[in-house]
C-alpha cells in the first residue's frame, strides 16, 4: 500500500501548477528551459548523451556535406578522386552524420505515480522531464514521438518531425495526468505492454526514453526492456520519491486505501531498516540493468527540481553509455 496525502483524507480538488497536477500550458512553457540542458549535441556543446544520438552501430546514415583540398590528416578513403583529376589537386569528400531519427518517449502516468512528498508528485516530475527530452529533440530536428500508459489504457503519437506532433503527446501526458487519483488501482501488466508495443513501431537506429515509476521494473519489464535495447537505443529515468527509499521515524503511521487500513510503527527500527532495504534493492536493479545493458540511467527523485538533477546527470560521463 502506498502513502498517500489524498488516501482517507478530504481535500478539494488540487489545481495545475501546484505539484500535483500539471498542465499542457506548464509543459509547453518547459521549452524556454531546453537550453539549460544539453541532453543532445549542437556545433557548439557535445552532450554525454552524444552516443546515444550519433551511433554508427544503430543503423545510422550519413550525408554527403562538401568537397575541400586534402588536408594532412584526412582519411584517403574519402578523396574525391574525380575533383582531384579534374584540379590536379588532391580533394577530400567531406560527410556529416545524419541528424534526424525517431524518438520514442514512454512515459507512465499511474496512480502508483500519484504521490509525493516534495516539491512536485512523482506524476508531474514524469511528465515534466517527458516534455523536456521532447522539446530537447524537437529542437534538435528529431521526429518526436511516444506513448502515455499506466491507468489501464495508452495513448499513442507516432513519431513525427512536428510541433504539432509533440503537442498531441503533450496533451495526452496532461490529460491522463490530471485524471490521477488515489482511488484508482494501478494496472501491473501497463509497463510490459508499453514496451511490446515500443518493440512493435520502433525501426533500429530509434531512440527509446523511459520514464516510469521506479518501481515498475518487474522481472516481465526487464526482459522486454532487454529485447527492446537489442534495436534501439534506450535512455532510463526512473522516477522515485524519498519515502519509497526511508521512513521518517515518525510514530505511528495511519494508511487507508480501497477501503483498507494499515498501521505503521516507524520507530521499530527493524521495520524502518528492511523498508530501506528493499528500496535499495529496486534501485540497485534498475543500476545493474543499465550495466548489463550498457545504458544511460538517470534517477529523478521528487524532492529535487528537474533540470537541476539532469544538469547533475550530464556534468559525469556514464561509464555504461554506449559510444
């Protein structure tokens, strides 16, 4: 059972903007902060993300840019033999990767999201940091598109080099967002099925971001997550609150949920210990994933502010990050 401030408790409806429900306006506005974040390259920063954007082992093409004199350096693969003859000077072809390529943002609105005890509810952090990595690769001339899943239904937008595309997905976060609440019941199979039918619609060379509830890994999840980096890249944020980790030791703690009661002594510090350690544990699983993997992983915790964690993420290379 999780806690829950809205769990056997009244409380008038909470409103957008106050961290626990969040807008399409709100997520819209988080474009003005893609430059604070360099989550994919530009001429002018190289993100750590830039394996995972510009990988020759994906399927990745590239395109003719120009011709210039040979350089000492160059490689002789690519003199342009023709302009050579022609000149009676040694050329070289030049080439740039190309830049566009689907990205797929799986992004889970569950009631198990529906909490939080800092600044925002795990639900709003998700969707925050799914709209940033879609206005990031917006920006960056990707095809932006994803799927919405967690309270027993998913929404999909095929990836599309669009704004209006990105809107769509948007629209769909907010509205499965502020249709959250306490009294819905989380569905297990949601996670696994998001995956399958990412397996489905995306063609190698795809980048695939999962946000989802930390504790949504389960041993079917895995496995699909397993298939799933066999052809494409993924990048994992999961979400967590500092209470899935620790219990304050608080007294006696009171849940009620789907009309059962639950009491909590938090000063037994044998409860509060194996409570830690089975946060521990999930987190340790989503680490030893991203190792097997070789995946980017980064954790956002509630209690923090979004960008800041990510610019956090960025400042250190990710040993398991893919070249």
């Amino acid at each position: 059972m999780q806690p829950s401030p809205n769990a056997g408790i009244g409380h008038a409806p909470p409103s957008p903007g106050d961290g626990i429900r969040v807008s399409l306006a709100e997520l819209i506005d988080i474009r003005h902060r893609v430059r604070e974040v360099p989550l994919f390259s530009s001429p002018h920063r190289r993100s750590q993300l830039v394996g995972l954007h510009h990988s020759k082992l994906r399927g990745r093409g590239v395109d003719f840019d120009q011709v210039r004199i040979y350089q000492a350096g160059d490689d002789v693969r690519t003199i342009d033999w023709r302009v050579t003859a022609r000149t009676q000077e040694p050329h070289t072809k030049l080439f740039h990767e190309e830049r566009e390529r689907p990205i797929y943002i799986l992004v889970e609105q569950s009631p198990r999201l529906f909490f939080g005890s800092g600044i925002a509810f795990k639900s709003v952090l998700a969707a925050q940091a799914a709209s940033l990595v879609g206005w990031a690769a917006l920006s960056h001339n990707d095809r932006v598109g994803g799927l919405v899943f967690g309270h027993g239904e998913q929404h999909e937008i095929k990836p599309r080099r669009s704004k209006q595309s990105l809107l769509q997905l948007l629209d769909r976060l907010a509205r499965a967002n502020t249709g959250l609440s306490a009294d819905q019941h989380s569905d297990p199979d949601s996670f696994g099925l998001a995956l399958r039918r990412a397996r489905e619609v995306l063609r190698p060379g795809s980048l695939a971001v999962i946000v989802c509830d930390e504790r949504t890994l389960g041993d079917a999840a895995e496995q699909q997550l397993t298939l799933l980096a066999r052809h494409v890249d993924l990048l994992l944020m999961p979400v967590f609150d500092p209470l899935d980790h620790a219990l304050p030791a608080a007294g006696l703690l009171r849940f009620a949920q789907f009309g059962a009661r639950m009491e909590l002594d938090t000063h037994d510090a044998a409860l509060r210990q194996t409570y830690r350690r089975q946060g521990e544990a999930r987190s340790a699983r989503w680490q030893r994933l991203a190792d097997r993997l070789r995946l980017p992983l980064m954790p956002l915790n509630a209690q923090h502010e979004l960008v800041d964690q990510l610019r956090d993420h960025l400042s250190v290379q990710h040993p398991g990050a893919r070249r």
